[in-house]
C-alpha cells in the first residue's frame, strides 16, 4: 500500500516545491496558490518525509529480493495512474 501510494504522497510534495521554485515573486498571481503552498508547505513535507521514512523502515525490515518485481510493478502502475489523472486535466483544458 506504502508503495502504490508513493507516486501520489511523495510526487505532490515534489511537485509543490518545485512548482514554488519556479514560481518566485509572481506566486500572488498564479490561480493555483493555495494547491502550490499547501503541498510545498512545512506540514506537507512532514508528511512527505514520513512517508519517505516508512518506506525506507519498511524495505529494511520486510523487503525481500523475490519482493522486489512485484513491488516495482506497483510503483510503475501507480506512477502512470497518477501521470493519467494529471494528463486527463490537462486534456480537458
């Protein structure tokens, strides 16, 4: 589940920041403000973070190398879901 979830828990707060680098002074305007500081926000990159943790605990305590493809194959699914959900937005604009 840690993994299936990681594209979207760690990808947003990867997103957000970089979105408010690239950002600078002009944040005021951009529509999508509110998304942007709350998934580059101190809070959020806790949550990150954590999630970063629990992976990590996770892989050292229960990953297995006959474990490995199959968790792979779920992050690769779970990353093209989430790349589709952003796409479909933009596909309707």
């Amino acid at each position: 589940l840690h993994v299936a979830l990681a594209p979207c828990v760690i990808g947003y707060g990867e997103i957000g920041e970089r979105l408010l680098a690239e950002a600078g002074d002009s944040i005021a305007a951009n529509p999508y403000r509110d998304w942007i500081e709350m998934y580059s926000g101190t809070e959020y990159n806790g949550i990150m973070t954590g999630a970063i943790a629990t992976i990590d605990r996770l892989a050292e305590t229960r990953a297995t190398p006959a474990r490995f493809d199959s968790l792979l194959a779920t992050f690769k699914q779970a990353t093209r879901l989430e790349s589709a959900f952003w796409q479909s937005g933009l596909d309707l604009t």
